[in-house]
C-alpha cells in the first residue's frame, strides 16, 4: 500500500452483486487495506465479509441519520452502492470528514449531494461515479480522445444483456431513472437539452455486427464528457437484450461502444470506434471503477488523498491507468473499423 489506511472502507451495500465483486477487487489490489461490508442484513453481510480475508461485517440503517453506527468506530471512506434517498451516508461522510463515493443517482437526481457539499465544501471528498458503471465508458473515451487535437462528437453505446440487470438496487436504480425521467439528457450542437420520443430512440451495432434497438439514457457520463472534451454533441445510448455472448451459448457479457469524431493531432477530421467487451457482465466493470474512485479519493495509489471537494471520477482516475485495468481484470479494450 501507497500510505497507511488503518480504518476500513464501509462498502454499504457491500453484500450485493457490484459491493461483493468491489470488495474482492479491493482486496487483489491492496492485500492489507481494511475493508467493512456493511448492509441492513448482518447475516448476509458476514457471509460476505467470510470470504474476503481480514474484512468485517457491519449493519447499516439508512433510515437512521447516523446510519446505526458507533460515533468511536471509525472508517477511511464510505462508499454506497445502492440509493440514499435521506442522505444520510453522505451527509455521516461529511461528519465524519471521509471521502464519500456514490454511483446510483441519474443525472436528474445529483442536486441533493451537490447542495450538501456546497454547504460544507471543506468537509471531505465527494466523488459522483453515476457514469455508465461507474466511469466505465468514460474513462476509456477520454484515453481515446488524446488521439483528437479537437473533438466535435462523442456517441456512448452500452448494451445490457437482459438476463444481467444487477441485483435489487441496480434493478431499482434502472426502474427509478426511466419511470421517474423519461426523457434523457443529451448535448447536441453545444446545447444541453431533454429528449424523449422519436428523439431518444436509436440503434447500436454489438460486437457481432448486428444492429440493436437502444434508448438515450442519462447516467452523468454526457455531461463529464462534454465538459472535459469540450464536444458539441454528446449522447449515450442504452440497449437491452441478448448480448453476442449469450446468442452464442456462452455466459452473458457486457458491451461499451464509443464512437468519437473531430480533428487529428495532424489537423485532418479523424474519427474511431473503440468497444469494450466484459465475459462476466457488467458487474465486474461497474467494481473495478468503484475500486479506481476509492484508489484515487484515498491516494492509495499516489500516496496523496483526494483533498475536500466534489469530484468526477475522471479527475481522480487517471484514463491510461483505467485501460490498464480493463485489461487487468478481464475486459477487451480494442479499437474497430469505423
């Protein structure tokens, strides 16, 4: 390890499918860094905690504004993986002045974090990871773009097989954001604007070459590209169904195209087509970028924490190391015949 963490990171919600996975990636990437599961459920939450060597259990109350914590027990970093509609692990992050990440708001719903952070700005580090799984696509897009001199587009597609929605909260995440907010957040010719209808429907064309119907969905990863490239246009665009993988008798994988136009480093238009291919799903991918934002909130990496603030993932997550990992644990980064 790059510094010395003594108190554990809370993983809330770290029984589920994403907190498991984060916690198992956590512990292959620092062997000694302490690591709490903390769930409503203390029994599923020690089942987790037995097979990660030296984590512990801890039972969480969201409704409760100090969660059911212990004021003496002490933690690094809280991270949330399923929805705090009271705010009460943000705002027990801030009391307690440790770095907070959360990844289930739509780009609709940051307004509440945002307006507790401003209110007490120098408390910790705040990190919004509500991108596609969690910077997955950004990440990779903006290592991409430092091929561009200027960029006018960038065109995010995921495709979501249908047999792997996550567990409840993720399940709960995706009902809440299309129910709560049909129309999805785009930029295009340099504005910002809401579409629905004919507007957001569009196709992407998987690893396969086959053409899929998909949704624009907006998760923040629109408004973190656009403001750190500078493009025009930016959109994501969300398919659900049979993925290659399954179609052709494997396990079920997960997929991320991006697609980027604009001007060459040589001054000539270029434009590329990078996809991401995940055997396992999206689940291994959404724990890897939650395990970035925690590497970089805590400097476990550079040996210097995130200082207060409000953060992107991409602000602490360097992009050529997050390709790095991709390969790493298991995803395909390539580019493709545009």
């Amino acid at each position: 390890m790059a510094n010395n963490i003594d108190a554990p990171i809370l993983l809330i919600g770290g029984s589920g499918v994403v907190g498991s996975i984060t916690a198992t990636i956590l512990r292959r990437m620092y062997r000694d860094l302490p690591i709490a599961i903390g769930g409503r459920d203390i029994a599923k939450a020690e089942a987790v905690a037995s097979g990660i060597d030296g984590a512990v259990a801890v039972q969480v109350d969201l409704e409760r504004p100090d969660l059911g914590l212990s004021p003496d027990r002490r933690f690094s970093a809280l991270a949330l993986f399923v929805k705090d509609d009271w705010l009460h692990a943000a705002a027990e992050a801030q009391a307690r002045r440790i770095p907070y990440l959360s990844i289930s708001s739509g780009a609709f719903e940051i307004a509440p974090e945002v307006a507790l952070h401003i209110r007490n700005p120098g408390a910790a580090a705040m990190m919004l990871s509500s991108q596609w799984l969690a910077g997955a696509a950004v990440l990779p897009a903006l290592h991409a773009a430092r091929d561009y001199a200027a960029i006018d587009s960038i065109r995010v597609t995921a495709l979501l097989d249908e047999r792997d929605m996550g567990g409840p909260a993720a399940y709960a995440d995706y009902e809440r954001i299309t129910g709560h907010a049909p129309f999805a957040m785009i930029r295009h010719d340099g504005d910002y604007f809401w579409v629905g209808g004919e507007l957001a429907e569009s196709t992407l064309v998987d690893s396969a070459g086959r053409e899929v119907p998909a949704q624009a969905y907006s998760p923040l990863d629109s408004v973190s590209l656009a403001a750190a490239t500078g493009a025009a246009s930016v959109r994501l665009d969300l398919a659900i169904g049979e993925t290659p993988a399954r179609r052709a008798g494997d396990h079920h994988s997960t997929e991320i195209g991006i697609e980027i136009a604009g001007t060459g480093k040589d001054g000539v238009p270029r434009r590329s087509v990078h996809r991401i291919v995940h055997p396992a799903g999206q689940a291994p991918l959404t724990a890897l970028f939650v395990a970035l934002g925690l590497e970089g909130l805590l400097g476990l990496a550079s040996g210097t924490p995130a200082t207060p603030g409000l953060y992107l993932p991409e602000r602490l997550i360097d992009p050529e190391d997050a390709v790095r990992r991709l390969a790493e644990f298991g995803a395909d980064f390539s580019q493709v015949a545009a």
